[in-house]
C-alpha cells in the first residue's frame, strides 16, 4: 500500500503498539517493547544532555540505570544522527564494547588513588579505538563527505592512561570508552548505509576492514521520534528500508495534523489486522473503505511529510553568470546549500528555479521538491547502481537528505523561508521577480517569502569541490558593479594561462585558512539596512587584531566585488569583535530628538555615579532565571545596547539570543543617544584623525549583568549564569575570537540548561572545569581547526608585504576596495 511507510521490501513493515502511562506509542520494524518505559520523561533530555550527564544515576559498572543509548533506542539527537544505526551485538558477543553490563577490570598491581585499567584491555582498547577512528577520519576526509557534516569527535587517547582516584570513576570511564566504540561504529554503518558509492573514495584496506566488521548485517539500536519536533531532520523511509526500529509516541495534535496522517496509528492498526487476516497479507486501498477520504489527504504529502507542489516551471529571469550566485533548498524548512556554476544548469532542467533580487543583487534558488517531473522528485530512490559520482544531481534525495541534514536542516527553534534563508518573519512587499498565482499552502508562503540582501564570504576558486568549501554565507547576493571594467576583473583566469604574482600571493595566503571559519551560524536580518552616513563619517578601529587580520584577509582572497558593507556584515555574522566610532567633527550629523519614552530611563543611566543593582542567587534556579532575564530586558532597551553587537564572542551571543534581530539594525543605524545626545559612552583615538571619536559602549556593571554575574563578596565564590569573553578565551579551545559551531553547542546547552533548570549561574573554577570538558572528547575541535598565534601572524606579515594599508583608524569611506596588491620585495 504506496500510502503507507514501506520497508526494504517495498511493505508496510511490522507495526506494533503499546501504551506507557497515558501514551500511545508506535513501533515500526521491532516490537514496543523495545521502548524504555522511562523515555517520555527523557524527550526533552538531548538539548541538556552535556550538563545533565555528570547528574544521572548509574549502576556499578558505569552504565546509565535509565535511557542507555549505547543498548535502548534513544530520542533523536541531531547532534549524532547517526546513532539510530548503531549495531547491536549478535549471539554470544565477546567483543569489549559490547559489554555494557560488565565492569573494567582494573590494574591489580595499581592502588588507590592512582588505579589504572588492566592492561591487556587497554591495549585492546586502544587498538579498536585508533582502528575505528582512522575508519571514521578516512571518510570524513573522502570528497563525497560534505566539509560541514557532523561526525564523531577524536579521542583523547591520554585519558586511557589514567590514573583514576577510585574504582567508581574508573568504571564510569570505562563505560564512556564502550560508548566512544560504539559511536564510531554507529557512524560507519550509517555511512556505508548511506552514501552509495562510498567505498569508491576510500582506500581499498580501509574499505575491507569496514567490511569486515560485518555492520550491514546486524540489527540496529533504533530511535524514538517526536514527529513535531524531529519531522524536518529523520528520514523514515531511510530508516525503514534498512529495517532500523523506529518508535514515536502518538497524541491529538499529530491525529489532527494531516502531513502525518500515514503514521496514524488507527489506520495502521486496522491495516495490520487485515494483513493478518489475508493469507496472502496483501492489502490494497480497496480493501479499507472507511480510509478513502485519507487516503486522498495523503496524496498531497510525500514521503518526508511534506507538501508536495506540482506544475512547477523555471523562472523566466534565470540567467547562467558568473557574478550570480547559486544554491538548492533540498527540502522543505532547510538551509539554502551553495551550488557551483555547472551543478546550477544540471539541477535546471529538472527544478523549479527562483530569481531573487535585492538592491540589484542576485541569487537563483532551486527547490528540490518542485520538480518539473514527478519521477525527478523526493520519492527517487539513494543513489545509483552504477555510476558514482561526487555530485549531488547524481543522487536520490533521500540520500541528499541523509549526508546533508547535519548541517543545512533546522534544529531547536531555527526557521529557514522558502528560499532557505533565515525566517525573521513576513516582509512587506515580495522580492520575486515574477510573483505566479498560488497553488498550494506552499507556493502560498511564498508571496511573504523574502530573500537577504547581506554579502557571502567568500570561498576557494570555483575550480574547487563546491561541495567541500562553499559555506552558508556564500549564496547571499553580492553588488554587481555597473563600472565597465567589473566583468573584465571577474572572468575566470584561462588554465593555460600562467599565475600572476597576486594569484601566487592568494593561493599562497588560503593554506592559512584555518585562521577563519567555514560558516555564518547567524546571519543579519534581511530587513537591516545601513545608515550610509554612517558608512561615510565612521572611523573602523579593532580592539582584537585578530579581526582585522581576518577581514583583510576575507576579503583579499574572496570576491573582487566585496565592499566594506559587507566586510561589516561579515564581521557581525562570525562575532568578531570591532568597533565603528564618530569623529567629534561628525557628531552633529547623527543628532536627533530622543524620544519621550526612553528620557527618564537615559537619565537616570547615564547620570555619574549610577550604580546597578546586582543579581542574587539563593539556589533557586527559576526564580533567579526571571530575575536574571528582567535585568537583560532592562539593558538591552537601553539606546546605547546596540553596542553589543560589535562586542562580539559570548556577549554578542547572550543579547541575539534574548533579544533578536532588533540590536543589530539599531547599531547598523549609527551611534545613540549615549554619543550623540548625552555625550557619554567610550572616547579613544584613531591614528589617522587629530580629534577624538565616540562610540556607543557598555559599563562593566552591564556587562557582567548580561552574562548573568552574581557577586557574593569573594572573587573564588563569584558566579556567572554564562561565561565570559575571557573564561572563553582562557580555558576553551573553540573560542579564538571567530563564532564557531563548537562555541554556538556551548553557549546553547548552557542557554537550555539554565531555564529547564539542570543548571545553576557556575563559579570561575566551574566554568573553567565546564569548558575543559568541552575540549575533549566528541565535541572538541578538530584537529588543525583551531588557529594559533603563529598562524596569525604568519597571515598578517603575508597581508602587510603585499597589502600595506591597514584599516585600524581609517574612516571606512577611506579604505578602498579590492586593496592594491604590491609586489613585495622577498618575492610575495
């Protein structure tokens, strides 16, 4: 029955049904018993799990006593979305890390406090470890595994040395060990059930020895769905053809929700009680006549729940340039995912296609789910049998979705619009260029769809694997000049053509490219505009070097049509910390009338001699959550908090995260009241002007309270509710002055943990024991990732050779760009 979820098999699988407390559960391809009778009270665990963990009560041997999941099904985690395909023991297995249930022998020649794990299983350890970890290091490296896709973290291989300070922490050690295996095995059999073709792109001794661990043929763990919150990530149908048990917990909101009407555990047990009453278990449509007018619903939906959308066509403006950009939303509520040039003209033959256009800047969105022909569409099977290629119009999109989904699917309370772009809501107006009459919900959305006028980065050459280097930020429309001379400056170099000094000195700088990162993980909002007089009068100063050297070089190895509004942009999306100020000469320029309102309160702030009240804390977490975020809410109204933003790290993070997109077109608007009215807020000097310019700035009082601190008479019993800049910069190894995916995991596990109430505002020492721990194990940096002070300066050195000027104190409208390239005289 074609409505229904199919297995392998091309049938609706196993279904079974169980009731736990008062919910309905559902099992497809295993029995409900399989489910913790624990797990409705875990659904909300994952986002909390890295502070919860070190809190769960576990047996003598380490072993979690509710919700395993290295031996029970567990709730879907983004973060390891593999995990549903971890392979389960098979008969009598002897294998270490299958051992759950039993204890790690301990060194006998080893005393308290320094026990040590007993060698011969440390060596065994130690060898699966290294064995399964260069498996997993060798297909993240392979071309057909997306640069940005997530996958289990490298072991901290000194920790199996020990010592440990009592049999228990030895236990609990060595049950992390066990997980650690059988992560990295979770991820191979997901991979190899994954990506078709994946052995073509490995070495043939690494292929045999995945082989042989025989992974294919094992049962799977499972996973256990929240329907509402997981549907735009999990792919069943995935799951069912390679027979992994999927569970969801049933209620009145999904019955009443059409788009899951397939899982509906009514009809699904009406059709199992008639498979079982057929001898030949063979049941059509026909045979449920009380379901015709759902089955009828289920047509408008496809296998991955979404709408489908039919007569699709190609817009009329679609043009093949060079200075466009180009991207594919894969799947309804995604991330746009960049494109090169040659992928755009293949997937245009088969997809409806978007011209979007902003102050004459341009992006081609296609969208996967309007196919110009239904066999084109989400129901294609993953991968091809014979040729593989590493290309994505080559393959099924329920493959796209698997390799993919890590990083361009929405999680938590990310929104994406039609066009993949961040969802800040409906816009007035509709940027696409030929607005056609709807013909379903979706095509509906679109008329309130609206596209980002902010700058990319800029990636590698176009030469290069678009898959492996182009980031989130790249499809976002840059200027197209309308000097004659632009298009000229933009063509390709001819291959034979020999490298000019400058393409030497470029290809020469990108080996440094560690020293910035891959991916915007927060874009500035469409709607957010520059004030031009502030472009024009502003003064660009950086507190941290490491910014300029990273801008600078953004900009000299990216695009020759980037402009200082979107090296702004650049610097806000990757919370860099700059700032922009007003020379004293310019301020009556920004001058304007405050407003009545916000009089009485700018009064009493910036009145010398004004105190903050502090935060206090007695050990209740919700209580001092509302005090807390009643404090944020009072500062972050103040007209001067727009200067958080350029702030950048941790600060800028806690006032976008409770205060949204609002700070960000305030500060792009030019300096406040604080300057321009009370004549208050910071004063330095730029080395290239004889007067002093102003800035919008926070007092230390107010940054402390953003950060959630709570004085308590002692430096060493001192607590902050989120760390900041400085414990960053001190004990964690993801911060070094860029926003990364690493530093986004902490600060949004903590934001969690802090309002479900699994953690309290931390001392200096905590939070230093906190960020180590994130250092380490799955989530610490990968290697090489992470620059350091000599990458820095080697950039630096490099840029000034060649690129003299630097922008430290220049007013912005004096910094001109491209930057002229001099021939440096040791041959750069």
């Amino acid at each position: 029955m074609d409505f229904l979820p199919l297995d392998d098999t091309g049938l609706v699988p196993q279904v079974d049904f169980r009731t736990i407390g008062e919910d309905l559960w559902v099992g497809l391809n295993a029995s409900c018993d399989k489910i913790p009778s624990e797990a409705s009270a875990y659904v909300d665990y994952q986002s909390n799990q890295r502070v919860a963990d070190e809190f769960r009560d576990k047996g003598p041997t380490g072993l979690n006593l509710e919700m395993e999941w290295a031996l029970d099904a567990d709730w879907y985690d983004p973060e390891a979305s593999w995990r549903p395909f971890l392979p389960l023991p098979s008969g009598m297995a002897t294998e270490w890390y299958y051992q759950m249930d039993q204890g790690t022998p301990s060194d006998p020649e080893s005393i308290s406090p320094q026990y040590t794990i007993f060698p011969p299983l440390l060596s065994e350890m130690e060898k699966d470890l290294h064995r399964f970890e260069s498996y997993v290091v060798a297909i993240a490296k392979s071309s057909i595994f997306p640069a940005r896709a997530a996958r289990p973290g490298l072991y901290d291989f000194e920790q199996l040395k020990g010592p440990f300070d009592s049999i228990r922490s030895l236990e609990n050690f060595g049950a992390n060990v066990k997980r650690q295996a059988l992560d990295y095995l979770s991820f191979l059999a997901w991979w190899t059930l994954s990506a078709s073709g994946w052995d073509v792109y490995l070495p043939q001794d690494t292929v045999d020895s995945i082989m042989d661990l025989g992974l294919d043929d094992r049962p799977k763990r499972g996973v256990l769905l929240d329907l509402d919150r997981d549907w735009k990530q999990m792919s069943i149908p995935h799951l069912l053809r390679h027979r992994v048990p999927v569970f969801y917990r049933w209620n009145e909101s999904l019955q009443s929700n059409n788009r899951f009407l397939s899982l509906s555990p009514y009809i699904l047990r009406a059709f199992d009680k008639r498979r079982k009453a057929t001898p030949s278990e063979r049941v059509f449509a026909i045979d449920l006549p009380e379901f015709t007018n759902d089955f009828e619903v289920m047509k408008d939906y496809d296998e991955f729940f979404q709408r489908r959308v039919f007569h699709n066509e190609p817009s009329p403006d679609l043009e093949f340039r060079a200075d466009w950009h180009y991207a594919v939303v894969d799947f309804q509520g995604w991330m746009y995912r960049p494109i090169d040039l040659e992928t755009a003209k293949e997937l245009a033959r088969r997809f409806g296609s978007h011209v979007v256009r902003r102050e004459n800047r341009t992006s081609v969105i296609f969208r996967r789910w309007e196919a110009f022909q239904f066999d084109d569409t989400i129901a294609e099977p993953a991968g091809l049998a014979e040729a593989y290629v590493d290309r994505d119009p080559m393959r099924g999109n329920i493959e796209i979705r698997e390799i993919h989904k890590s990083f361009f699917a929405p999680v938590q309370n990310q929104k994406f619009d039609l066009n993949g772009f961040p969802d800040y809501g409906p816009l007035p107006g509709n940027n696409l260029l030929r607005p056609t009459r709807p013909r379903s919900w979706v095509e509906a959305m679109s008329s309130a769809g609206h596209t980002s006028s902010r700058s990319s980065s800029s990636g590698p050459s176009r030469r290069q694997s678009s898959s492996k280097n182009l980031n989130r930020s790249s499809p976002y429309p840059r200027p197209r000049s309308s000097s004659p001379s632009f298009r000229a400056t933009y063509q390709h170099r001819d291959e034979s053509s020999p490298e000019t000094t400058k393409e030497q000195f470029i290809r020469r700088l990108r080996v440094q490219g560690n020293i910035v990162g891959t991916a915007s993980l927060w874009l500035s909002p469409v709607e957010a505009e520059w004030n031009p007089l502030f472009l024009e009068e502003g003064v660009l100063l950086f507190p941290d070097n490491r910014t300029q050297i990273r801008v600078r070089y953004w900009t000299i190895c990216g695009s020759p049509s980037i402009r200082m509004r979107q090296v702004l942009d650049f610097a806000i999306s990757r919370g860099m910390k700059f700032l922009i100020a007003i020379p004293f000469d310019a301020l009556p320029h920004f001058h304007q009338l405050e407003k009545q309102n916000m009089a009485s309160l700018t009064k009493r702030t910036y009145d010398t001699g004004f105190q903050e009240s502090p935060l206090t804390y007695s050990k209740g977490g919700s209580a001092f959550m509302d005090q807390y975020l009643g404090k944020l809410a009072d500062i972050l109204r103040r007209p001067h908090a727009r200067a958080v933003i350029a702030m950048g790290g941790p600060t800028s993070w806690i006032a976008r995260f409770y205060g949204g997109s609002r700070l960000v077109e305030e500060y792009m608007s030019g300096p406040s009241s604080q300057v321009t009215v009370h004549h208050r807020g910071g004063v330095t000097v730029a080395p290239f002007l004889d007067m002093p310019v102003f800035h919008d700035q926070l007092s230390k009082q107010e940054i402390e309270l953003i950060h959630g601190y709570i004085p308590l008479g002692n430096p060493n019993e001192d607590r902050w509710a989120f760390p900041t800049s400085e414990l960053l910069e001190e004990f964690s190894n993801h911060w070094r002055g860029e926003w990364n995916q690493g530093c986004e995991r902490i600060m949004g596990n903590i934001a969690r943990a802090l309002e479900s109430g699994a953690l309290a505002p931390l001392t200096r020492r905590e939070w230093r024991e906190y960020l180590r721990n994130n250092n380490r194990g799955e989530h610490a940096p990968s290697p090489g990732s992470i620059p350091k002070d000599s990458d820095f300066a080697f950039v630096e050195n490099a840029i000034d050779s060649s690129y003299p000027v630097r922008w430290h104190g220049r007013r912005i409208r004096d910094i001109f760009l491209p930057e002229d390239f001099e021939v440096s005289s040791s041959g750069n």
